[in-house]
C-alpha cells in the first residue's frame, strides 16, 4: 500500500464508514430519547459517557489481539456487536437498554479502529505515507459522524425512534461487505532474547506521553460539541433532523480537510498542525456559547470540524513513527485507551456542569484549557521526533 487511495484503502474506509455510522446515529438518537422520556441532562451525559466505557478495558486487549490475529477478525466481533446493540435498542427503547447499546456499539468502534488504524500504519513505508494513509483513514470517521446522525436524526422525524435504531443496526453489514476480502499483511515477530514489555513501559518516551496529552485535549472537545450541541438543540425548540445536520456539518469539513491533506502531506509538519488546531478550537469555542440560530450553529460546527479534523492524522503519523512495529497494536490500544476514559468521566462532569452553572460555562472552560495546552504542543518539536523506530 502506498499513500495514495488505493482499492484496499478505499474499501477499508467505506467500511470505517458505515461500522462507526452505527454508534454515532446510536450515538445521537439515545440522548435525544432520553430527553423526550424526561430524562436529565446528567443521565444524558451518563448515557454517553457509555459509548466510551467498553473501549477503556477492551482498548489494549484488542490491542494485543489485532497484533497476534491481524485486521479480519476483530472486525468480524466488531460487526457482530455493533448490529447487537443497535438492535437491542430497536426492540427495547428504553433508557438501561439504550445503555446498554452504548457499551456495545461504542466497544464495537473502538476495536475496529484498533485494527484499521495497525494494518494501515504497518502498511506505509515513509512518515510522508503515514500522513497521507491517516488523512483518508480518517475520512471514514468524519463521513461517519454525518451519516450517523443525519440518518438517523431524519428517520426519528418521519418514521419514530425504533425505526431509527433498527436503520442503523443494518450498517455494520455493510461494513463487512467491503472488509472481508481484504488481505491480511504478514505477521510481525517480536525482536529476540526481549524481556516481556508492559503497555504502561510507552509512556517512559517523553514524545509519546506529550502527543497523547494533545490528543486528550482535543478529544475533550468532540465529547463537549457531541454533547452539548442536542442538549442545546433541545433547549432551543430544535428538531431531530436539523441537530443531526449541524453535527453533520461538523463531520462534512472535518472530512473535507482530510480529503486535502494528502496532498499536503509532505508540506505538513505534525506539530504546527496540532497547535494552529488547538488555537483555532480555542476561539471557537469562545465563540459557539454566544449564537443562537441554527445557521450560527452550523457555522460554528463547521469551522470546528475543520480544526479538530486535521488532528488525528497528525496524531496518528507521530504515534506510528515513535513506537515499535512489533507494538504499533499496543500503542494505539493506549491512545484509545487514554481519550475513552475522559470520554467517559467527561460527559458525565459537562452535565452536572451543564446543570449548576449553565451549558455555555462548559465551552468555555474547556477552551481555556485547550488554549492552555498549546505550548505542550509547541514541545512535540523535539530533536529525533519524526524518527521511525521500525
């Protein structure tokens, strides 16, 4: 594989596509239940804490598993339990269930990505295809991001939620559809006469604890604008398919500024992209509190996925360069890891927060601390920071 759009590539990222689809419609539809069965917005920020939880205590098993069993098989238990749990929610629309389907589909997306993101990264030759793989990679969960909640969100208003829920449970099918006949890369084999490495040994590299803390920040604001935007939605008189839109504007330019950074790619260096994006996040959501009308919203939303979407590539590139092959499987079980466990302590503190002092305090807490972050950022510019370690 090369960094160009491949036919494998591409059928990798059509299946990302419509797997991840599953969990963010899922994602976006058991909230908005909730609120309409009465729920609060704690139980709300409960709920989505869920879609998280899985992926905090199976991240490094799947981890370990995609580097003994390759890219097929985690994916085959990934579609399985995806399709459960939406289907689940289909049959019993009611809130523990709708937990739940959270557990399910959220562990579901995080171990299929464990498997994409290690075949993709071995499968690159140079730090500049590992910036052009990562950048369509992460295509598929930026379309995902729209298609989810727009799918859903339009089947909520014309059809009711069970139709909605049974809708998505039917993706990860097509998931499978486009994955199974892709080949599976050769076994990687542990240097000898190696003492048995622990996961936790990664974080004794300086670069790796810093871009997983950059990373954190950054994926703190996708929890406060998944959050934050049906809650808001619902405040305001919103209807389920025009949230679904301004979540999906969110997912259309975070998708499109990934369409473009392949071709850029040899121009990029990781850590200017990660800092101008957590500037850029900074002053959005200074911003996004103080607009009210849905066309605001989508403009916020957009010029959010424009700088949040540049990241994980970025990420990704430095993640694959500064780790062992053997243990590619590991450290992106850790980066996983590492961002699910805030997303699941997350939701839960912006709803009591969105409860005590108001939602709006929630965005701009969290961007002071993102902006406080950007000289972390500034510090992944180290001597030896692009070095392959394969």
């Amino acid at each position: 594989m090369t960094g160009g759009l491949n036919p494998a590539l591409a059928r990798l990222i059509a299946g990302h596509v419509f797997l991840q689809a599953c969990m963010a419609g899922t994602r976006m539809a058991a909230p908005l239940l909730a609120l309409s069965d009465g729920r609060s917005e704690a139980a709300v920020g409960v709920l989505l804490a869920l879609f998280a939880l899985t992926q905090v205590f199976l991240a490094l098993p799947a981890g370990r598993y995609a580097d003994r069993h390759g890219l097929r098989r985690p994916l085959g238990y990934s579609v399985v339990a995806a399709m459960t749990g939406a289907g689940l929610a289909a049959a019993f629309p009611i809130f523990p269930v709708l937990c739940v389907s959270a557990l399910l589909t959220g562990g579901a997306t995080g171990a299929a990505s464990i498997a994409l993101q290690r075949h993709v990264g071995r499968a690159a030759d140079t730090p500049t295809q590992l910036k052009q793989v990562f950048s369509w990679l992460a295509i598929g969960p930026a379309v995902s991001n729209f298609l989810g909640p727009f799918t859903a969100g339009l089947v909520i208003d014309h059809g009711g939620y069970r139709l909605a829920f049974l809708v998505l449970a039917l993706l990860p099918l097509v998931c499978w559809f486009w994955v199974r006949t892709v080949h599976e890369l050769p076994p990687v084999v542990a240097p000898p006469r190696q003492k048995k490495a622990r996961a936790w040994d990664l974080f004794a590299d300086p670069l790796f604890r810093r871009l997983l803390l950059v990373n954190w920040f950054l994926s703190s604001c996708w929890d406060v604008h998944t959050f934050v935007v049906p809650v808001l939605g619902h405040e305001r008189g919103i209807s389920a398919s025009v949230i679904g839109t301004i979540l999906g504007g969110f997912a259309v330019a975070a998708a499109l500024v990934r369409v473009v950074m392949p071709l850029l790619a040899a121009q990029l260096r990781e850590w200017v992209v990660i800092a101008t994006a957590m500037g850029a996040t900074a002053t959005v959501f200074a911003v996004y509190p103080l607009v009210h009308t849905p066309l605001a919203m989508g403009v916020c939303s957009v010029l959010l996925g424009i700088s949040l979407g540049s990241v994980q590539p970025m990420v990704m590139s430095m993640l694959h360069q500064i780790t062992p092959e053997h243990r590619h499987g590991e450290a992106v079980a850790m980066r996983i890891m590492a961002i699910n466990a805030s997303s699941v302590t997350m939701p839960i503190l912006f709803g009591l927060a969105g409860s005590v002092i108001g939602i709006s305090w929630v965005f701009w807490i969290v961007g002071g601390m993102v902006a406080g972050g950007i000289r972390v950022a500034f510090r992944l510019e180290a001597p030896g920071a692009a070095h392959h370690k394969r």
